[in-house]
C-alpha cells in the first residue's frame, strides 16, 4: 500500500462552508444534506473520508483515475513543470504537449495530429467542429453538416455534447436543442434491443439502421457518424464484435467521418489501450480525456488523422488553418501530467492487467445471476455492469429510489458502485470502472458486497 498522508479537516466547518456556497453537479442539494462525503485523499483504489473512513472506489471517480489514487510523482512532475513554465497559450510550441501530442500519435501507430482542450465534452465539441469545417473545405457545393449519433448516448454536458448525446432525461430541462445537426439511431444495446432481435439472428439491424437514416437524411448532408465503442452511461452497452467494423464500412461508403468517443473506453480500461484497437478500426476524430491523465489534472483531446490533417494545411491565405482556440488547450503542466500517466499506463501494463483483472471482475458478477432480480451481466476490461430487473420475463426495471438504496448500502460497506439511471429509456444498471490497479481481493470485495446489497434489495421487493 502506498504510504499516504492524510490531512486534517474539520470536517463540520467544510460541510457548512459547502452547503452554504457550493452548487454541485447532479446531486440533490438535500441528498448531500443528509450524507455528505467529504473526502480528504486517497491511494491506490481507495479514497479517505474526513473521519477516516476508508472506501473502495469502484468507479475510479467519473470512470477516470485508471492509474489509481496517490501517485505523488504526479505532483512532482506539475510542480516542476509550472516551476518551469505554467502556462503559455497554445498558439506557439510548448514541450510537454509536443511530447504528449507524439506519445499519442506513436500509440496510434503515427500519421495522426492532436487537438488539445480540457475535457471530454470539450474533445467531442471540438470534433464536431473539425468535422463541419473539413466538410466545408472538402465538399465547397454540399452541406455536410448533419452527425449520426445514437439514442441512449453520452458524449459530454455542454450543448453541442448534449444534443449529440441521446439522453432525453438529461436533455429535457435544456431543450430545444438546435435544430437537426444531430440525428439519432437505435443503439447497440443488445439486451434492450430496439429491434426486440436477438444476436446474431438481428443481422446487426442497429448498424443497417445507421445506413438507413444516412440515406434518408441524404448522404450528401452528413458529415460523419459518432459512437462511442462500448457504450457507459447506458450502463455499459457491449456491442456485438462486427459492430464496430460495420459502422466504419459504412462511414467509408458514404465518405462520412467516423467519431469515435474514447472519453472512458480509452487508457486501458477495456483491456486495450484503446477500445476501438479491439475491432480492427481506425477513426478519422477520436475523442480523448479522463484516463488521458487519469483526472490529475483536467486535459483532454481530440485526434484526427493526417487525412483529415490535410485539410486544415495550407497556404495561410487560404484560411483552412483550425477556426477555434480556447484557452487553456495544450496547457503545459496538464500536458506533462498527461504523460508521466500514459507512461505509468504503459510500463505496469495497465491495459493487459485491465483485461485479465476485467475477466476475474465478470466472473465474480456472473455468480450474482442467482439472484431472480439480477437480469444481465456484461462488461469488457475493467468496465462492467450489472443489470436489475424486477422480472426477467418483462426486463422492468427497478426503480430509481430502490437503485439508489443499493448504492448506499454498498457505500455503507465501503464501497463505491456506480448506477445508471433508469427512466433514461435504458435499465437499472450497477455501473464499474475500478482503477486499472485493482487488486483481486479487492474485486472480491467488490463482488461480495454487490452480492449482499441485491439480496438486500430482492427481500425489499419481497
Ligand atoms: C463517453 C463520454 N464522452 C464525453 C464525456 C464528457 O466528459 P467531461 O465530463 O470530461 O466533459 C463523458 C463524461 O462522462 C462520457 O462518458
């Protein structure tokens, strides 16, 4: 275990100072009236309440610290970075992000160029916008402009990101949301097959969807096709393997850009170090962030090959150069943090110990089928879900207040779960991304606590 140093806090001045001031995201304000974690540090997989309490983090944060909690040696390379040099806008050169911007390319196999920005909603904004702008380039007499992206997806909070996103609960408050620039099709989300087929008799009817509703929007209007491999939020959609390879086949058909959002599949958590590299893909946009720096400091990405490339270089007169900027992009202590974490991704082979990890975690949760409530167990690496039904037959889900009591029982016990919302047109879904480090007893742990809070939660359904 690693040696960590926990702070003292007064614990009741800072819930007094945060309810009185902070506006948090998602949560209730009076949830956190009435439970309020206030964590202090952490290490490896676990994190450190106030009074000391100790919980394992089953979902590394947001599905980010791939590289586990109280890696110091973070801290000493921002420190000696910002002592260097902190910030420098992203308009000229800095080293750590040429460094990191050629680590990623290397890790893609070359020919690719990066586009910094903070977050993941940012690096899928950023993508859209790459996507409208080589479209005008490309195809000055069309307008190419419209996405294909799936209902039941995520792909970030700001409005573009939402609107492309396929969540109508986490829309609803915000709506309308521009006009048709993204056009929604049936997920890949076998066990609620849109289609009410059943793999692989369906033919793969979501991906014949997709060139469906190319043709019916008019090819010649869009620019590309957004997916993120194995979709999270939804609770964590594991597609079938010719999906993916589907999809591209299209996109190349039709000319059509393929946007792959690696916002969480990618760094490792699925057992490689990028999801897509599973399928036999090559996207023209991949979305980066969270792992990128496993939430040390806020950086994400957006990478577009050189094919794409090509279409922002040029003479300066002829004003093809990227059309956006922001602020912090690039920005150097993020940048070399960013790094110090894919090298500490490769060297303790987080991706393959992800795999062999994911498989020990999906054989522990497949032992929680003996539960009647349990009606689906899937996951990929260290990215994995348990889906609750109230009765296998009709698939209903449980209720969100029942799936919110199994949280806290778990965290009761020490241990963080995650929970994809139901009402989202999804399931009731347990949710897991532990850090890429996690150990078998702790996996253990993790499965013997999930075990107790269903059975738990079968006796209060009666
Ligand atoms: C697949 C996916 N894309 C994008 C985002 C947005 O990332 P961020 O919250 O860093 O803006 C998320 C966030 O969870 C996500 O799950």
């Amino acid at each position: 275990m690693t040696p960590i140093e926990i702070p003292h806090v007064d614990r009741d001045a800072v819930v007094r100072q945060d309810l009185r001031s902070v506006l948090h995201p998602i949560v209730p304000p009076k949830q956190l009236e009435e439970q309020q974690l206030v964590i202090v540090a952490g290490h490896d997989s676990t994190v450190i309440d106030a009074d000391g309490r100790e919980y394992l983090d089953a979902m590394s944060g947001l599905w980010c610290v791939n590289i586990g909690y109280g890696r110091v040696e973070l801290a000493e390379v921002a420190a000696e970075q910002m002592r260097a040099l902190a910030y420098f806008p992203h308009t000229a050169i800095n080293l750590p992000a040429a460094r990191l911007a050629d680590r990623l390319n290397a890790l893609l196999g070359g020919g690719h160029h990066v586009y910094f920005v903070n977050s993941g909603s940012e690096a899928n904004e950023a993508g859209f916008k790459l996507a409208r702008q080589y479209a005008k380039q490309e195809f000055p007499g069309q307008f190419r402009y419209k996405l294909i992206t799936r209902y039941l997806s995520y792909h970030g909070t700001t409005l573009g990101a939402l609107a492309a996103g396929g969540m109508g609960d986490r829309k609803v408050k915000f709506e309308p949301l521009g006009g048709n620039d993204f056009v929604h099709v049936a997920p890949a989300y076998c066990y609620r097959c849109p289609f009410g087929l059943t793999y692989p008799a369906c033919e793969l009817a979501c991906a014949k969807n997709i060139e469906a509703t190319i043709l019916g929007e008019g090819p010649e209007t869009v620019a590309g096709v957004l997916v993120e491999p194995i979709m999270s939020g939804v609770g964590v959609a594991v597609p079938p393997d010719e999906y993916l390879p589907a999809v591209a086949e299209i996109c190349r058909k039709y000319g059509l850009l393929l946007h792959v959002d690696e916002v969480i599949n990618g760094f490792g958590r699925t057992g490689k170090m990028f999801a897509h590299q599973h399928y036999g893909v090559e996207p023209d946009i991949l979305a980066l962030a969270k792992g990128i720096s496993s939430a040390y400091l806020p950086i994400g990405a957006t990478v577009i090959t050189d094919r794409v490339f090509q279409s922002f270089y040029g003479d300066p007169a002829a004003n093809r150069h990227v059309a956006q900027v922001n602020t912090y992009g690039g920005h150097p202590a993020a940048a070399a943090v960013a790094l110090r974490n894919i090298e500490i991704i490769l060297e303790e082979r987080l991706a393959d110990r992800a795999a062999e990890s994911g498989g020990y975690l999906l054989d522990g949760l497949q032992t929680l089928r003996r539960h009647p409530c349990v009606g689906d167990v899937r996951g990929k690496g260290l990215l994995a879900a348990v889906e609750l039904v109230m009765d296998r037959q009709t698939k209903e889900p449980i209720p969100a207040p029942q799936m919110q009591s199994l949280a806290d029982f778990c965290l009761a016990r020490g241990v963080i779960v995650g929970r994809a919302r139901s009402g989202a047109g999804g399931g009731s879904t347990i949710v897991l991304a532990p850090p890429l480090v996690i150990t078998r007893p702790e996996i253990d742990r993790i499965v013997a606590v999930l075990d107790e809070a269903i059975a738990a939660m079968g006796r209060s359904l009666g």
